[in-house]
C-alpha cells in the first residue's frame, strides 16, 4: 500500500517503541496522575501531534537537515532540553511550595462534574506534549531511521510512503497513550491528600530534569 511492505511487521515495532518507556509515556503518566484521564488524553493527543510535525519533515526531507548539520540537531537538541527543565522547574516548585492546599489539590473543586480537568489546564497539556515532541531531534532522526525500512525502493512516491506510515505512527501511538491514560486514571482515587501531591510534583520534575539532561548530553547520531 502506497509503496509500502512489512506492515504487520511495522505496527509490532511501533507498539514496541510506544510501550518502552520514554518522554512521551512518561509525559503522560505524570499528567493523568496530576489531572487525570482528560489531562493525559490532552497529553497523548500532544505528542501525536508532535509526531505528525515530525512524519512531515521526513517526508519533505527537514529532518534530514538535523542529520547533516550539527549546528541544527544543536540547537533542537539544546531547545528540547531547556523546555523539559522549565517544565521540571515548575513541577519542583509546585511540589515545593509551602501551605495547606497546592494548587494542584485546589483545582478538582473548580474543575467542574467528576473532577474533570479545565480545558485551560488541557489546552496546556496539550501544548507541552506537542512542544516536548517537535523540540527533540532523536523523535525526528528515528523517524528518518525506521520509516524507510517499510519503503518499497521502487514506490512511485516516497513522500507518500513517509506520509502514510508515519500516519500509522501517529494513530497507532496515540491509541497506545491514550489507552494507557484510561488505565492509569483510576490510581488517582488513592491520593492521600497534599503531602502525596506535593511528592508526586517533585518526583516528576525530578524525573522530567533527568530526561533533560539525557536529551543535553545525547551525541548526534
């Protein structure tokens, strides 16, 4: 199909890939644990958009320009990281900050029937899963490794292949997450109050400024 092979074998690795556990599943573990279903559909829907950004500049030939020059991987690689230690930055904080009720306690009771989350707070989530995915260059050079592997070398089209793949990605990946969102939710029912909300912040910045500091020393491929 469009110049393609292998599509079982295909939809095994990408599973493979969703499932090892990376900056997307641990994106969206900690925003469906901090605001439930919702903020962890937001979350998934994020990263595929990102990955749709980054299925079209393998199709169209950008990523390839991350693969050539190392002043470009440098700097998406350098940008990526500043923003998942802003993002860790603010986690600590809220984790941090000292008074009986953190924000993050607070906002169920504004947030409308069944806790669900403020579409401002989902809008936000969504915002961040997208910007994680586009501003790392690894997501755009993996994309540029395995897409071509499933490319008939005789397809009439090539940016078609690419398009048509990394659509699977996409709506595959965000299946994955988005299942994986509704099956972390209910865990949320066993919050012991501001003391465990507090450490889980903490705990997620300090795992998001690990996953920072990875993607600051991670050499080009």
């Amino acid at each position: 199909m469009f110049g393609t092979h292998d599509l079982a074998l295909f939809a095994v690795t990408v599973l493979v890939v969703n499932a090892t556990p990376g900056v997307d599943l641990m994106f969206t573990l900690v925003s469906t644990l901090q605001g439930g279903a919702r903020a962890g559909l937001a979350a998934a829907a994020g990263t595929a958009a990102g990955c749709m950004v980054h299925t079209l500049a393998a199709a169209f030939g950008l990523a390839a320009l991350l693969q050539a020059s190392g002043a470009a991987f440098g700097v998406v690689k350098w940008a990526g990281a500043a923003y998942l230690a802003w993002l860790a930055v603010g986690m600590l904080r809220r984790g941090l900050r000292h008074g009986d009720t953190p924000p993050a306690v607070a906002a169920p009771a504004a947030a409308g029937p069944r806790g669900a989350t403020p579409m401002r707070s989902r809008w936000a989530r969504f915002r961040q899963g997208f910007l994680i995915n586009v501003l790392n260059p690894k997501v755009a050079l993996f994309f540029l490794a395995l897409l071509p592997q499933f490319i008939d070398g005789g397809a009439a089209s090539k940016a078609l292949a690419f398009l048509f793949l990394g659509g699977w990605f996409v709506v595959q990946g965000f299946a994955f997450l988005a299942a994986f969102a509704l099956l972390v939710a209910p865990l949320r029912r066993w919050q012991a109050g501001p003391v465990l909300t507090r450490g889980l912040h903490v705990a997620g910045g300090g795992l998001f400024m690990l996953l920072a500091a990875r993607l600051a020393l991670a050499p080009r491929p």
